[in-house]
C-alpha cells in the first residue's frame, strides 16, 4: 500500500468542482457559525445534518468539515471586535484581541488570527497525513481488546478534562453509556430499557440529542440570559494587515501554536478550546516582556487561534486513522459518517482512499477559501453580530424541529430532542460538561460489542484486555486518568484555578 | 455545596434503577459468555461509584473552603425561558394536527414577538420567510415529508 498516489488521486477529488462548491458553502457557514454567539461547530453541524441526509456522502462530509474548521476563523472575530467570544475556543483571543483592537489594532488582530489559522491548519493537514499511514497500520492490528482499550482511553480521557470536576465528567460520561444500551441488543436481539416504546427499539438516535444537547440547550441559556444590550463594535481602521515589527513578534507563536495545538488535538479529550488556553500561557512565558500579555499582545493573539485551528484538525486524526473520535464535535462528524453508511478507520484508507483522501486534501482548499475572503469580507460578517437574537434563538428552535422530525418524522424524537434542550441547560448550570455524554453515547454501541467479542475470545477472562502492548499502554492511561486526579488533590486543586482563570475571562 | 450533592443523589438513584432494570433483560443461554446483561451492571456500577466520588470530592472542597470555591447553582427559570418551553410543547402538540408551516409560523411570530418586541415588522417578515423558506427545502428539494396538517400545506 503506497500512500503517495492516494493523495495525489485526493487532490483531484478535491479541486473537481462540486467538491469545490460544498468546501466553500462549508466554510461560509462554518464562518457564519462562528461568529454568531450561542451556536458553535457541534451544534452547526448537528442542525446541518439532516438536510445532508440525501446528498452524496463525499460532498456532505467535505461541507460538515468545512463547518468545523471554518468556525474557527469566524469565532475570532467576535472577541476582538466585541471582547465576547463566538466559541469557547477563542475566549483567550478577546483578552489580547480586544484590547488591540481598542488601541486601533483591530486590523492587525484580524489578520494575524486568520493568517495563523490559515498556517496552523495547512501544518496540520500535513501532519495529518504524514501520521495516517503508520497510525492506521498499527489499527489493523487491533482486535477486539485494542479497540474497547481505545474507546475506554478516549472516554476516560474526554471525563477528566472536560469541566472541573472529574466526578461530574465521569457522571456525563456514564449517563451516555447508559443512553446507548437502549433498544435492540445487538448480540442476542433482546430488547433492553425500551419501556414497551417500539420507537425505543432502534435506540436513542444520536443525533437528535447532539441537536437537544448543543442547539436547544444553547437557546434556552440564551433565553434565560437575554438582555438588552446594546453590541458596540470597534471600528476597525486602517488596512487589515501586519506591520513588519508586528509580524516579527508573531511569527513564533504562530508555528509554536500550531504545534502544541496539532498535538493537544490528537491526544483525546483536550481539545481546541485546552490549546489554546496552553498556547496562551506558552507564549506568555516564554515572552522576554510578559507584561505585555493583557496589554494587547499580538502573540497572544496569533499562538491560540493557531492552536485552536491545528487542535480541530489534529482532532480529525483519531477519526479517520482510527475510526475514534476523542471530542464532542468530532462524534458528530462520526454520527455523519456512519449515517452515510461509511465506517472510518483504517479499513476505509485501504477501501476508498479517493474519499479519505478527497476530504483530508479538502481542507487545505477550504483553509485557502478561509485566508482569501475572510480579510476582505471581514466587515460583512461582523454585521452578522447585528442579527437579533430575539429573531436567531426562536429560527435556531425552528430549524431544530424541521431537523430532528426529518430524521425519522416521528414526534417523540421532537419530545427527545427538546428533553434533551433542557437536560443540557440543566447540565450547563451545575458545570457537569457535556461532551463526554455525547461521545459516550456515539461509541457505547462498539464499545459494548468490542468488550463482549473480546471476553469472548477469551473465554470470559479479562486478562485480554492487557495481553498486547497498545492494549496494556492504553489501559493504563485510562486508568491513570481516572486515578491520578484522585490520588494526587494538588491536580485537582489546579484543575480547579485554571478554569476558574479561564472562566472569569 | 448542596446543589452538587443534590446531583449526586439524582445520579445515584438513577444508578441503583438502571441496575435493577438490568435484572428484567431477557437472558438466553447462547453466544458470548457475558449476555445483555454484563454491560449495563458495570455502567451502573460505574455511575454509582462516579455518583460517590462526587460527594468525597463537594466534601472536600467544603473542607478546604476558600472564596473561590463558587458552587454551581441553578437559577430559577426565567420567564421568558418558561414561556419558551411551554411555546414548545404547544407547537409539538400542534404539529401533525395542523400542519409543519402553520405551526412553525404561530411559533415563530409569537416567539420572536417575545423575545424581539421592539421590531414587530422584522419579526413579521422573518417569521414568513423562515417558515415557507424551511418548507420549501425540507419538502420540495430534500424530499422529507412534512405534516400538511388542516389545509393542505
């Protein structure tokens, strides 16, 4: 299996037209994501996915990606123009971001954010498909132990750094184990926790509660949150571009974040919004005048949105090579794969490599789009931020309906749905995090099958589960996660101030 | 401080009910050594311990005190967000009786009236453009089937 003709053949997949149509509608909504505060990529692309239902599978995936990266770019611009960030991600852009656009940088801000995103996320592309080959031919060799040993890692991982308390991400992540056992088992066809609901036979739809979770719950502490005041932007003034001296200063923090970013990403659990915290406080230490950092730094405006973009496709490492997401977001892109019918992991590398490849070749297209009219159109769509809420929060609810009833047009998925609105809103308030109960819910089903095809093999031993080395590395850094915020308080006291630290902001 | 260990409690009775419900799945005597069964014990036995450890941990921090220690609390609803919901639950109600724009349109303007007072005319033409636009897509270029409701569309 040589790699190189695959993703030369992707490439042409890539710029053919159509696929260049659906990159561009992508990123355009991934933007308009990413500016509008109270909707972010895993809620965009729920809402997305039911009108992908019948499209060719290739287009809508390189359009669902586009969503995600593309909202990157977009949430930048909120918390430098209005020190309110669109996504999480770019909270540690407003505090550097704003105060430069207050002293009539505004412009420089915006360019450094979209020109380290566009560096950051063509590194990490590379990065990704340097990694894809020996990552997934070390998943052939998983069996049935490897794979439960994954998904237990990626779990544990997502509930221990999700949120402040280890306990209430351990609680979310078993709350969506326990939603994936019902229905159907899929062994033995016995009906499981269905209560008599034939409609519960099929098990609880994923996507309807990524759209409850994320899109409803987001418009209820919008609701609840709602005030009438009046957004001010800073005027941007001068061109949207670096000085020398400015670039000078950027630079570094654009390829450190780009790294630590990519990295962070990879590894399950952490995430975008984590990369750019680290890429933040990295610059800042390493800064000869750390003074400077609250002040209007431009590094601490280039490190985290280079972070944040290469941790979002560094986040689509596990995914494709591996077929395990290891963040929320990424467990909708995964729910969109598997509703196409289309399992990723390294058997899909070997089977369709024009598609793998076509999407991963996709996104530097799409970050090119990005870099090209996100500078110029930067005063359209900060008119986005005009939009009332008033009219957003009841259209959001709206297109969450049309959405969730077109998936299998029945109502309980809309008394789901909106259940679900609430349980996140409830979730969001008591701080109890909510990815781990996503992608708990979206890998319950293999985990589950995995660990039984596993103690079958052994006869019901579970020494299996650490009679390989992956299985044995990734077992014990599940267990370590877990443990070691127990066992050692100090981690969990630091646990606590950072995101306190990262809250107040 | 009581809130989180409010939480613990809910968790944990909903722990001890998932594992009790786990002893009516149907068993057969065929297959994998572990049967239906297996998976759910260890989930609830999982959330029960993760239900514990939330206690030790609000104890700890009591003890430990300190002003940064801010507890997570949930306000009362607001108003407007308990309008929302009973909007909702109206519209679903509504939904297949009446028709998908019919429905969608009553919601919208109400909400958007609520919610967005001071422009009665924006809120007016978006709900219409939104209702008929969602129609148009969903029903004529992806081909879901929407309810028609009362008077045919």
């Amino acid at each position: 299996m040589d790699t190189l003709p695959h993703i030369l053949n992707g490439f042409v997949v890539a710029i053919q037209p159509i696929s260049l149509l659906y990159v561009f509608m992508g990123v355009l909504m991934g933007m308009v994501v990413g500016v509008l505060p109270g909707i972010g990529p895993a809620a965009g692309i729920a809402l997305l996915l039911p009108v992908t239902f019948g499209m060719d599978p290739m287009s809508a995936l390189i359009m669902l990606a586009g969503v995600y990266y593309g909202a990157m770019y977009g949430g930048s611009l909120t918390s430098i123009l209005l020190n309110t960030p669109g996504e999480a991600s770019s909270v540690m852009t407003a505090i550097d971001g704003y105060k430069m656009a207050r002293k009539g940088r505004a412009g420089a801000a915006l360019a450094v954010a979209a020109i380290g995103s566009f560096i950051a996320g063509t590194i990490s592309i590379v990065l990704l498909s340097v990694l894809a080959r020996p990552l997934t031919s070390l998943a052939l060799k998983f069996g049935p132990a490897e794979y439960f040993a994954l998904m237990f890692f990626a779990l544990t991982a997502i509930s221990a750094l999700t949120g402040k308390s280890l306990a209430k991400g351990l609680i979310s992540g078993f709350l969506g184990l326990l939603l994936s056992t019902i229905g159907l088992d899929q062994q033995s066809g016995v009906p499981r926790y269905t209560m008599g609901i034939t409609e519960l036979q099929d098990g609880i739809d994923f996507i309807i509660v990524a759209v409850g979770v994320f899109a409803v719950a987001e418009v209820f502490r919008g609701i609840q949150d709602q005030h009438d005041e009046s957004r001010q932007l800073v005027r941007i003034e001068g061109p949207v571009w670096l000085t020398r001296e400015e670039w000078r200063q950027a630079s570094p923090a654009i390829w450190r974040g780009s790294f630590i970013g990519f990295i962070v990403g990879v590894l399950p659990g952490a995430g975008a919004t984590i990369a750019s915290i680290m890429s933040y406080v990295t610059e800042r230490r390493l800064s000869k005048h750390p003074e400077r950092f609250g002040e209007g730094a431009i590094e601490g405006v280039a490190g985290p949105e280079s972070a944040n973009n290469a941790a979002s496709t560094g986040a689509m490492v596990p995914l494709l090579t591996l077929g395990v997401p290891g963040s929320g977001t990424t467990a909708i892109i995964l729910a969109a794969f598997i509703m196409y019918g289309i399992q990723p992991g390294p058997l899909l590398f070997q089977q369709q490599p024009d598609l793998v490849w076509g999407l991963i070749n996709s996104m530097y297209v799409g970050n090119l789009i990005l870099l090209a009219f996100n500078l110029p159109l930067i005063g359209l769509f900060a008119r986005l931020i005009y939009l009332p809420t008033g009219i957003l929060l009841p259209a959001i609810l709206a297109i969450a309906t049309v959405g969730v009833y077109a998936t299998d047009t029945s109502l309980l998925s809309l008394y789901i749905a909106f259940g679900f609105g609430l349980v996140g809103y409830l979730f969001g308030a008591l701080s109890i995090p909510l990815a781990p109960l996503v992608l708990a819910l979206v890998l319950g089903g293999s985990m589950e099958q995995s660990f039984r095809r596993a103690m079958t093999i052994s006869s019901g031993d579970p020494v299996i589960f650490f009679s390989s080395i992956t299985a044995v590395v990734l077992m014990v850094a599940a267990i370590a996660s877990i443990t070691l915020p127990i066992l050692l308080p100090r981690i969990a006291r630091y646990r606590r101030r950072v995101a306190v630290d990262s809250s107040a902001l | 401080v009581r809130t989180d260990l409010v939480v613990a409690a809910v968790t944990g009775a909903l722990a001890i009910a998932y594992l009790i419900g786990a002893h009516s799945i149907p068993t057969l005597a065929i297959g994998d050594p572990l049967g239906p069964r297996a998976f759910p014990i260890l989930i609830g036995a999982g959330l029960l311990f993760s239900a514990g450890l939330l206690v030790v941990e609000t104890l700890r921090a009591k003890k430990a005190g300190g002003p940064g220690e801010a507890e997570a609390s949930v306000p009362p609803f607001g108003r407007n967000l308990l309008i929302t919901i009973g909007a909702i639950i109206a519209l679903v109600l509504a939904f297949e009786p009446i028709g998908y724009v019919l429905s969608v349109l009553a919601f919208l303007l109400f909400l958007t009236m609520l919610l967005n007072r001071a422009h009665p005319v924006v809120n007016v033409v978006a709900s219409v453009v939104l209702a008929f636009g969602s129609e148009l897509l969903f029903d004529s270029l992806l081909g879901v089937r929407l309810p028609v409701g009362l008077f045919g569309f």
